[in-house]
C-alpha cells in the first residue's frame, strides 16, 4: 500500500483529538487567547454543556483580516514572534487550537483592531472556510463555537451529561479567573450567570488582588480558612492561600495551583502539595489551596502536552523543596484553630439524625440510667477532696502521668510541674481551662465565648511526636553501623545520583558510597528502622531522585516510625487526668506546631460558640 499524505481537514481533526477533549478544552483555550490578547473583561456564554453554543467576548486587541485568516490555520500564531520554545510568557503558543476547533465545529470569529474601520468575520465549517468579509462589533472578538463534534459524532458519544460538562466549564472559568485577577469574567450557562467578577483595581497590590479574586471565585469560607503563603527561593516565588488543616476536603477538586498564570493539574506539583501536608491530614482527604508559582519562563517547559496542563521544570528538586517546605513551615505557625466545619457538624448530630442522637430524643437518661453517662470529672479545681473516686477521676489520679513511658527523645512530661496550682481564667488563654473529663477520654474546656472538647491521646500522641522530631532535627538520626556492608547494585547513573546525594542521606543516617560505576556500598542505616530491606528503600531513593531530582521517601519513613513511637508512648484513652495535667496539656497543644491534629490526621478537639449552644438550648 503507497503512503500517501493525509487531507488537512483529516489532520485538523487528528489533533483536535489532543486539544479538544470535550466543551470545557474549547472554553480554555478560547479563554486563554483572549487574556493573551490583552482582555480586561472577558464573558463566556454555553448553552446546551457546549455541545449546541460556545461564545466568548473579549476586549482585547483583535485581530486584522489579514490575521484573521491565518489565525484559522495550523501552526499559526502571534505568540511567538522569536520562535523561541524556551521562552514562553504567553498561555497560548501552539497555533492549534482554532483550527482544531473549526475541523469538528462550526466556528464563528468576529474581531476589530483599533485601527480598522470595521470589524472583519470568518466561518469555519468541519474544515471548510468562508472569508474573511465584514462584520460588526466594537473593538475586540467575539468567538461562537456551535454544533460541536457535529464533524466527528462518535466524539458525542464521550461527552458526559449536560451537567456534568456544565460543571468542567465552570471550573475552567474559575481557576483562569483566580490566575488573573486583572481580568473581569462573566460565566453564563444556559440561563444562569454563574460568575461574575470585575477586574482588580490598578492600585490594590499583588497578595490582596489574588486574596480578593479567591474570595470572590472560592467564596469567602475558603478565605476565611486560608493561610497566606508567599516565600521565595532560588528565584522560584510561591504565593496564594493554604487552607488550615481541619478544613479538607474528600478530593482534589478545591486544589487550584497555578504555574506563571497558568492553571495545571501536574502531578509533581500535587504530590509536593500532599507531602506538605504530610502527617496533619488523614491521607483519605485532599487539602484546599490556591497556590501560585512564579519563575523564569525558561526554567520550566510547557511544551510537554497539547492541553499545556502539565509542565515540567528545569530544577525539579528546587521547586518541590519550596513546596513542602512553605507549606510545613506556614502550618506549624498557626498555632491551634479549630474547624469550622467540624463544629457545625457537631452541632448538626446534636440537633438531630445521629444515633446518639435518637437515645437523647427517647430519653436515654432514663433507661440507660445515671451511671451511663457519669462525667468522670465534675469542675476542675472546685471538688470537694472526698468526693467519690468514681464520680471525679482526680481523688485517684496520679501525681504524673504513671506507668507512662515516652520514647527516649520524648520524655514523658509531668504536666502539674508546669501550671499554677490554681486553675487559669476561662479567657486567659486559646483553649481555656479544664473543667471536667470526661469518660476518662475527653477534656472539657472553657473559654472565653464557649467550650472545647479535647480528645487527649490524640492531643498527647502529637505532642509526643513534635518533641521527636525536634530531637530528630537537633540531634541527627542515630546510626546503626552493619557488619558487613550491603552492596546495592544499580544503573551507573542511578549510583551517580545517589552518591551525589551521599551528604543527604547521612543526615537521614543512611551512609552509602560508590562502589564501582554501578553500584554502591550501604555502611551504616538509620537505628531507628531496625532489620529493613536496605536494597529496597536504596532501589526506591534512587527511582524516586531520577524522577524527582530528590527524594523524602527516607524521612517519610523515619518519621512514620516517630509517629508510631508517639502513638504508643502516649497519654491513653480511659487514663485519669487530675486538674493540673489537663491544663498544662492545653497549655503545651498551644505552643506546639501543628497540634489541632493528631499524626493520622484526626483532629485533636473540637471548638464549640456559647452562640451555638445556646441555638441548641432555644435560648436564642
């Protein structure tokens, strides 16, 4: 059979193949080169989840007939006017989109520079073009997409529901609505304007224009719940809001991150976002932020795929150390805060639905009688000394924590040593004082405008495993050296980068060296990982640095050991707390980093507004 050359309109769908997945790529794309185009207001209009009509208004600088004509043809851009890949400060660069769009679409463009008399129109249909002729509009383009796919049907067949398409259009607008604040957007579906925000204004700065624009995209809870970030390295600038901790979420839907204006969906990025999270979010849940990277176009490609979703950078290592870094650096400062979301959905099981719930309505006081819900701990630093045991937990509580036994790094703390003997003012501090115990599990706070309810292994087991890490990063990994040391055979550039690294990994207290050009020679392992697979854990540090430049697959494990430490070395459920050790378990959760979360990720308490229980009560 003769090789013959495929027909344009033929290759103009093949790659719509790659650009134009479905309604929301054709919306990206047509965005993008209005920004490009310099808009300051930009209106999208879909109707029917795109398949019937795509339209996006801009008032950017539009296009000459003469550049309207090329704009319709592959490989035809003005983005760049050096022809340089290394150097791309647009979004758009490919010269693809449009005529890929007009190969499977009936495509529609009307656009007016400043300096033409008219504006000029052209129609591309499944390939086939009419025009440039004259048409009418004020100074930008205007550009209709309708019957899509209509050129290649089984591509409908893909397409979701009218909803569901509805929605990744939605979420398209958004996320290039936070990259640029300077730009105004309108979103109308069908009948329904779903967005609508201005341009910010020429004299608000950098940070509050992008806090703003989240606020009024995300909503004012995702503000409300974000921490500010904005640090620099290596001329790598990371910016936006990192939500607290309790404030997570079931997916990665609500992870916006950002690459020089650009949204994508990178997988190096979102796994440096989750290894910043690390042990203060359940590994079930996703974290919500809005993060914004700011660096050299020529030190990150975003010439890897078609939909220019993905991006690949020059110093991989530099930018991910930035992530996690930032982002553990950010959270540990906050201090303890509690959720939101968390207390009204305590409130919610209060006011009705859950099991517990059911037994309070059908007077589960009665039948389960007192003892079934016996307060373990009346008023903290008001019971009488010959109050009975079972009815206080502190008549027998011990004077420290007995029978406790922190690790080594950790020692076990005697709470009493550091508080008053009187107990603190309600308002003298974030998480109030200690009232009660409750079944000998929960500690019973208040504050100045309501209680909090502590879960104290929880709290206890991250105190415990903050202090071991802090002896981790003072005083080294303790070493064990091996009898014989392990040989790990390797590709040569594999041992290369991992000899590279040597200095690194004996921080981590892993000690190898080049042993040849293609192996290395383990001498020495971290004490704390006991008898492992030393080829293992070597095999996976060096997969993991050729993909990423670096790896914390070595300290991920040595601090899942800390946690396990901290879990079994900690205060227990069911163990009596007299007065004194419950206040100075508050009193330590509110200096230690990180403390409103346990190392799995749980929370360590729960905040409750007098407001709110009143509501409960009907007192308000």
């Amino acid at each position: 059979m003769a090789v013959r050359r495929l027909p344009d309109t033929i290759v103009d769908r093949i790659a719509a193949g790659e650009v134009i997945e479905r309604p929301a790529s054709v919306v990206k794309e047509l965005v993008e080169n209005a920004i490009d185009a310099g808009a300051k207001r930009v209106d999208v209009v879909v109707e029917g989840g795109g398949r019937r009509l795509i339209r996006v208004d801009d008032d950017g600088a539009g296009m000459s007939p003469q550049d309207l004509t090329l704009a319709v043809e592959r490989h035809a851009t003005s983005k760049l006017p050096e022809g340089d890949l290394v150097d791309i400060r647009t979004l758009g660069f490919r010269g693809e989109a449009l005529p890929s769009i007009g190969s499977v679409a009936r495509l529609t463009i009307v656009s007016r520079t400043a300096d033409d008399d008219h504006a000029s129109r052209i129609v591309v249909d499944s390939g086939v073009r009419d025009g440039p002729m004259p048409g009418a509009r004020g100074r930008g383009t205007r550009v209709e997409v309708s019957e899509l796919f209509h050129a290649t049907p089984a591509r409908l067949r893909f397409l979701k529901s009218e909803s569901a398409e509805n929605q990744a259009v939605t979420d398209v607008v958004r996320r290039l609505a936070l990259a640029h604040p300077e730009v105004g957007f309108s979103l109308t579906v069908g009948e329904r304007n779903v967005l609508a925000v201005a341009p910010a204004g020429a004299l608000l700065d950098e940070a509050n224009a992008f806090a703003d624009r989240i606020a009024e995209v995300l909503g004012g809870e995702f503000r409300d719940n974000g921490i500010v970030l904005d640090v620099e390295r290596g001329g790598v600038r990371l910016t936006g809001l990192a939500g607290h901790p309790t404030w997570h979420r079931p997916n990665s839907r609500h992870l916006y991150l950002f690459v020089n204006g650009r949204p994508v969906k990178d997988r190096s990025l979102v796994g440096a976002v989750k290894a910043g999270y690390g042990d203060v979010l359940a590994r079930d849940r996703w974290p919500a932020c809005a993060l914004f990277l700011s660096l050299d176009p020529r030190e990150v490609d975003v010439n890897v795929h078609p939909a220019k979703a993905e991006v690949r950078f020059r110093d991989a290592g530099l930018v991910r150390g930035l992530v996690v870094s930032a982002l553990k650096s950010v959270l540990a400062g906050t201090g303890p805060k509690p959720s939101a979301a968390m207390a009204e959905e305590t409130l919610s099981n209060f006011r009705g639905g859950g099991a517990g719930q059911a037994a309070f309505r059908s007077g589960g006081y009665a039948t389960g009688g007192p003892a079934a819900y016996a307060v373990s701990a009346a008023v903290a630093g008001a019971v009488p000394a010959d109050t009975h045991p079972a009815a206080t937990g502190f008549a027998e509580a011990p004077a420290a924590f007995e029978g406790f036994a922190a690790p080594s790094a950790a020692p076990a703390a005697d709470f009493r040593a550091t508080v008053e003997p009187d107990a603190p003012e309600a308002g003298a501090h974030p998480l109030g004082a200690a009232r009660a115990q409750v079944h000998e599990t929960f500690i019973v706070a208040q504050t100045a405008d309501g209680i909090v309810i502590v879960d104290q292994h929880a709290a206890h087991e991250r105190l415990v495993y903050e202090r071991l890490k802090t002896a981790i990063a003072e005083n080294g990994v303790a070493r064990q050296a091996l009898l014989i040391p392990e040989i790990v055979d390797l590709p040569p550039a594999d041992a290369a980068r991992l000899a590279d690294n040597a200095e690194e990994l004996a921080a981590l207290g892993l000690v190898l060296d080049a042993f040849g050009p293609g192996a290395v020679a383990v001498s020495e392992t971290p004490a704390m990982l006991g008898d492992f697979d030393v080829k293992g854990l070597v095999r996976d540090l060096a997969d993991d640095i050729a993909e990423a430049g670096t790896s914390t697959r070595l300290l991920d494990r040595l601090e899942a050991i800390a946690s396990r430490m901290a879990c079994h070395g900690s205060v227990r459920a069911g163990r009596r707390l007299n007065a004194q050790e419950m206040n100075a378990l508050l009193r330590e959760m509110e200096a230690t980093p990180n403390s409103g979360q346990c190392n799995h990720g749980r929370p360590t308490f729960v905040e409750l507004k007098l407001s709110d229980i009143e509501r409960l009560f009907g007192r308000r």
